[in-house]
C-alpha cells in the first residue's frame, strides 16, 4: 500500500509542473541571435585558417623543391611537414580567439597545456619517434644508401622517416624499425669509410715450413684484384692448436657486402690452391689415443709411470695398437707348438 501511494504522490507531483515554455524559447532565441552575432567572426576566423592553410602549403612546396637534389632531402621534408603542421595549429588558434574573444591568450595557453598532458601521456611512443628520427636526420650518424647493423639486422638504408628507418636486409627482406630503438641502441655503420678488413684463420701442420706457409699466404692475397695495397694485407701466427698451426689471413677491401662477400670467397679458394701446389699440409683434427696395460706391477705408480707407460722409458710394443697385434702374432706359434700331441 505504502508503495503505491508514493506512486501516487509522484505522479501529482509531476502533473503540477508546468513546462514553462516561454524561457525555453527565450533561451533557443537567444542562441540563435548569439550565434547571427558571431557570424562576421566565424568567417572571419575561417579566412584566418584558410590564409595559414595556403601559406603552410606555399612553404612546404618550396622547401621541398629547394631540397630536392641535396642529400639531406629527407630533413627537409621533415622540417618541412613540421612547418605545415605547426602553421596550420597556430592558425586554428588564432581562429579560436577571434570567434571567441573572451578566451585570451593565457587562458588558452593553460588549456592547452593541460590537454597536452594527456596527449602526450597518450602519444608518448609516437613523439619519442618523431623525436628520435629528427634527431638522427639532424646528426646524421648514416645516410640513405649506407649498410648497417641494427640489432638482429643487417641491410641497406632504403629510407629515414620521422617514425621509423626503413633496412632491406641482404636476402631481400624489408625491416622497418622504430627510430626510437635506433637512437638509443648501438648501430654499426658498415660503410661508413671507404674499407673494411676482413679475416680468416688457415691450419697447417706442425711438420711444415712455417716461414714457407706465411710466404705463400701472403704472395697469394697481394694478388688478388680487389685487396687494397694501403693498408696492405698480412698473415700472422696466431695459434699453436691442437693438430694444426693456425695463421690469421687479414686483408682490405671495398665495405659494400656484395665486393666483401666475392672477395672472401676468392681468398678461401686461391689460399688453398697455392698452399696444396707448395706441398703445405692443410690437416684434418686428428686425436692421440694411448693404451694402458693396468696389469703390469707399476699401475698406479705415477712416480714411476707418465701417459700409459713408465717414466723414463719409451713405450713398449705392446703398448700400442700395432704392438698388441705384433706381440700376439709372435706368441701364436709358441703356443700352438706347447699344445700337447694327440
């Protein structure tokens, strides 16, 4: 009952109340007549944009006309999409504070200022790229055209954008990567000077000329078309391994990938022609095994045993492979001839 009897109050109440209709329309016609007034600074303002509008157009084309042969061509046209942009918002601005001239400078300074907060908050990745690629149009640590190694690639710079760098790796494969990570990761320019060394470790054995080996090796670089002769190449010891000794081919050449690659390639082959025509082993890994006879008195002896056999002593025939073999072959017949007769 209690329920319905608000229902009821509610509904009287609301049937009390008359629309006033008369300020309704008094505040509708004061819009309308607000709005006529504001008409000669609407177009006004309009004009204003329309006159930044073409002025920011006008420079752009011009910058980029100026530019168009320099190598920094693409600086400029993001300096110039900059102005653009920057015209075209100083304008809107002004459009602003001549259709509404209460809002003052100041009062639209702190607007703006609290709205490009939270743009910037909102558009932080996309201004750090835009920030990072000026930047590295501005100090140019690599041009359109060099080689570089960006983290995991390595390619040609095909082009240098506001958001990203454009790299066309070796095998043909597009990679855009973000300014940003450009910027403030390590990046390895490999042209950015006229040459490049590259390297390589040749094995010979320990039974050959080692004088002879580093003669050869170096003959056959200095005449190979494309190894520059300032600086020139060298070869050096470089490691006593295992079952080789290992020179270190070093030589300079054109930095462009394609001339680095044949170059190799031509060293590798002529490298090992002219070491197999002078008789210089080129060996394989090869590993030592020795035996050890844990029967005889002195196993376990270091003091008098080293490497499977006593110290001092060299190894005995049975202490090898072709030994066991011979020494077995030996005692054969003696023990055929101790087999009594039947």
């Amino acid at each position: 009952m209690k329920s319905w009897e608000a229902v009821n109050s509610a509904s009287a109440g609301l049937a009390g109340v008359e629309p006033d209709v008369g300020n309704a329309w008094d505040t509708v016609d004061a819009m309308v007549d607000g709005f006529f007034a504001l008409l000669p600074n609407i177009a006004i303002a309009a004009v204003v944009i329309l006159v930044f509008w073409i002025v920011a157009k006008v420079i752009q084309k011009v910058v980029a006309r100026a530019t168009a042969n320099r190598e920094d061509g693409n600086l400029a046209t993001v300096l110039s999409r900059l102005v653009y942009w920057g015209l075209l918002i100083l304008g809107l601005l002004v459009a602003i504070t001549i259709i509404v001239p209460s809002m003052t400078p100041g009062k639209l300074v702190s607007t703006l200022g609290i709205g490009g907060v939270a743009i910037a908050f909102a558009f932080k990745d996309i201004f750090q790229n835009l920030l990072a690629g000026i930047l590295i149009l501005l100090q140019k640590p690599f041009r359109v055209g060099d080689e570089i190694t960006s983290g995991a690639y390595t390619g040609t710079v095909e082009a240098i954008e506001t958001r990203a760098t454009w790299i066309k790796t070796y095998d043909g494969i597009r990679v855009i990567v973000p300014n940003s990570q450009i910027y403030q990761e390590p990046v390895s320019v490999i042209t950015a000077y006229d040459m490049v060394r590259s390297e390589y470790d040749v094995g010979i054995g320990y039974g050959d000329d080692i004088g002879q080996a580093l003669e050869v090796a170096l003959d056959t670089l200095k005449g190979i078309d494309g190894i520059l002769d300032d600086p020139g190449p060298d070869v050096l010891v470089w490691e006593l391994a295992g079952s080789t000794v290992n020179l270190r081919l070093r030589w300079w050449t054109n930095p462009k990938r394609a001339n680095v690659v044949v170059k190799h390639s031509e060293v590798l082959r002529k490298v090992a022609e002219a070491m197999g025509a002078a008789n210089i082993d080129l060996p394989f890994p090869t590993r030592v095994v020795l035996l050890h006879d844990q029967t005889e008195a002195t196993d376990g002896d270091r003091t008098k045993q080293r490497e499977g056999w006593p110290a001092g002593d060299s190894p005995p025939p049975a202490r090898t492979v072709a030994g066991a073999l011979i020494q077995a072959a030996e005692q054969a017949p003696a023990q055929q001839g101790d087999k009594p007769a039947t």
